[in-house]
C-alpha cells in the first residue's frame, strides 16, 4: 500500500541565509531549494539587499501597517515561478512599551494562510513601540525609530504554532 502523508508536500530543503536587509529589504545567501506541491522548483538565487514586496501573496493588496504597540510576523518565501513573496500574519496587539521600547507579547501573532505555491524560506517577528514609528511590511525600515524586527528565523515549513521570535 502506498503511504499518501507526503504526497504534494511543499518544504524547502536548505537554509537561505534569510536576514532582514538594511532598509526595508531581505537579503539571503543561498539558493533556495525545495519542493512545491511535490515538484522541484528553479530555487530563487541568493539576493542582496533587494526591495521587498509591497503587496500581500493572500490578497495582492498592499500590507496593513502596524500602528503603536502592535505585533505581526511576515513569512518570507518563493513562487515556483522564482519570485519572492512575503505573507503577513495576523496583527496583534501588544503590552505598552517605553518610549522607543516595544511592549512584551500578549499573543503572539498567528501565521497567515499561504497560498498553495508559496515556498517558505523563514519568517521575521516585527513589533512597534508607543511613540516609534508605524510599520509597514515593504516600506518601512526593519530598523526605523521604536521598530523591533527580531532575527529571521529559517525554515523550510511552518511551526505549528505561532512564534514570538
């Protein structure tokens, strides 16, 4: 009898070498490699310093910003079609922070859906302080004034539960 669990799996093989980029940017190190819906995929090469998508992979619209003592994850992944995508979880709202000081995590933030052809390279756990910046996946920097983007985590799927970094 054939065992069906794995049938149409979608999971990457290597780490990227995923990091936030010096702006609102991603970079990575390495080919990605892996599978979607059971097919090997032309892996997205190693990228520096590139522009982050502006639009959602779930619904092509453009990110909903974080406004003060909020949280969200950004999954960060590829097409088959050798493109990037970046998905953004659920926001969340977070303790009140100090000044530029972002607040402890109430709940963590929930993993969006993915579309069936996204490839998962890691996720990047973002949260704003009371008097920094708003934050919008795409645009703002991982790094601007009260924003606290914790280090990428690597992974070729998912946690099963949500994730505080």
């Amino acid at each position: 009898m054939e065992d069906l669990k794995f049938r149409g799996a979608t999971i990457g093989f290597n780490k990227t070498g995923l990091v936030a980029g010096t702006t609102s940017t991603y970079t990575t190190t390495a080919t990605a490699e892996g599978l979607i819906n059971g097919k090997h995929v032309t892996g997205l090469a190693a990228q520096t310093n590139t522009a982050s998508p502006t639009t959602d992979a779930n619904t092509g619209a453009a990110f909903p910003a974080l406004v003060a003592n909020q949280c969200t994850v950004i999954v960060i992944g590829q097409k088959a079609a050798n493109t990037i995508q970046f998905a953004q979880g659920s926001i969340e709202n977070t303790e009140v922070g100090v000044t530029t000081t972002a607040g402890a995590f109430i709940k963590a933030p929930q993993f969006p859906s993915l579309p069936d052809d996204f490839l998962v390279f890691g996720y990047i756990v973002v949260r704003t302080s009371p008097t920094g910046s708003a934050f919008t996946t795409g645009t703002t920097h991982w790094a601007a004034n009260g924003i606290t983007a914790a280090t990428a985590v690597q992974c070729g799927v998912l946690p099963v539960r949500p994730q505080t970094s």
